[in-house]
C-alpha cells in the first residue's frame, strides 16, 4: 500500500511553489489533477514528467474507486488542483475521505492558499476568522446571508469577478453600507491589488471599475 499526497500549487507566481512540493509531484507514480492542461503548464515549467489523470469535481465520483484500487496496489499518487491546495473550494474531501476509510496513509503538504494572503493583507481582525468559500448561488442564499449578518468574526469568501458586484450589493443589503470590507484579486500575480473600505466604498470602486480574475472578500465581523 502506498500513499496520497496531496499537494498545493501556487496561485499566481510559480516560484511559490515548494522545493518539496516539486520533489513529492517528480517521485510520484500518477498526478490527479483538477485540468490536466493547466497543470501541464506548471509541470513542463518546473520539468516534471509524471504523469497525469483528470480528477475533477464532474467526475471524482466516478473515479475515487479506481484511484483507491492504485493506491492499494502500491501506486504512490499526488493529488493537486489549478492553484493553492486541494480541498479548499477544491475538489480532494471525497477521495481524502475514501483513502481514510480504507486506511490508506494520507499526507498534506503545507502551501499556497489564497485566502491566507488575503486576509493578513485586508488589515482587519485574523485572531478568529471563519472560511465561507463560495456563497451559495440561488437556493439557501438569502438564509445564508441572514445568519452570517450577526456573525461577529471576520468572514472569508471566495467569488468570481462577474458576480462581485451581486454579492457587494447584498453584503451592503444583509450586513449595512458601513460594514469593512476587503478585496484582493489576481494575488501574487502581475496585477495584484487588494481594495479596502465599506461594503458601498468598495462596490462604487468595482461598479466603476468591472474586476478580472480570482478574488478573496474579506468582511469585518458584527460589532459586539
């Protein structure tokens, strides 16, 4: 038997990754990855020639099986996504789960994960924070919202540039103009910027100024 590693990737800059990281992804038998393609980039930079298998969020059910068959078998696999690490907002809790049922060794390596950089970055409170990900899109929204309004601690979510703007103007609806808030986009790449102000402030700036890329709000949690 042997064992998954599950492996983060840089985000934006490639000399983030670690030199381990590149040692554990060139030793392994087989790389589960998110896009093959965009992998293939990282891996031709830093010349790794293992090779790869799609694991994704569409077909993960389909292949945790096979992938748990290799693993008893004695394949040594890392498990990686397009960029930070794996199971964050990321496909990888469903075939770590599996690895643990079947007692199969398990082993995380420290790495890149957007919303780290993000959140000491943003200037507000990080002594106690909660990870939201991505809200949900229609169904349980609302209700989301409302209970996250009397959320003391600082909140992290994911989002996609063309839905910002929505979610500024419900933060604005559900949490009140003056609530603090922080988005940081495109990190550690060339255009990296990170905007800071009220839930208004910020969504007059990027309803003038349409955002790209990936993006990290941070809010301020509700005054006690």
């Amino acid at each position: 038997m042997s064992k998954l590693y599950i492996v983060p990737t840089p985000i934006g800059n490639l000399k983030d990754i670690t030199f381990r990281a590149i040692e554990v992804l060139k030793e392994a038998d087989l790389i589960l990855a998110e896009d093959t393609r965009t992998s293939g980039k990282l891996l031709k930079h830093f010349e790794i020639t293992t090779h790869m298998q799609s694991h994704h969020m569409h077909n993960e059910h389909k292949t945790i099986s096979s992938v748990i068959q290799k693993l008893k078998a004695g394949t040594t696999i890392a498990l990686i996504s397009d960029a930070g690490t794996p199971a964050i907002s990321d496909p990888g809790f469903l075939l770590t789960r599996a690895c643990l049922a079947a007692s199969i060794p398990i082993e995380c390596l420290p790495g890149a994960t957007a919303f780290v950089p993000a959140l000491v970055n943003s200037g507000l409170p990080n002594d106690k924070f909660i990870f939201e990900g991505f809200l949900p899109v229609k169904k349980g929204r609302q209700t989301r919202l409302l209970l996250l309004a009397e959320e003391s601690r600082t909140m992290i979510f994911y989002e996609s540039p063309h839905k910002l703007i929505k979610t500024l103007g419900h933060f604005c609806t559900y949490f009140g103009e003056e609530r603090l808030v922080s988005v940081s986009r495109e990190l550690t790449k060339l255009y990296e910027e990170t905007t800071r102000g009220t839930a208004k402030e910020v969504l007059e700036h990027y309803t003038n100024k349409p955002p790209k890329g990936e993006i990290v709000i941070i809010v301020d949690g509700k005054s006690k």
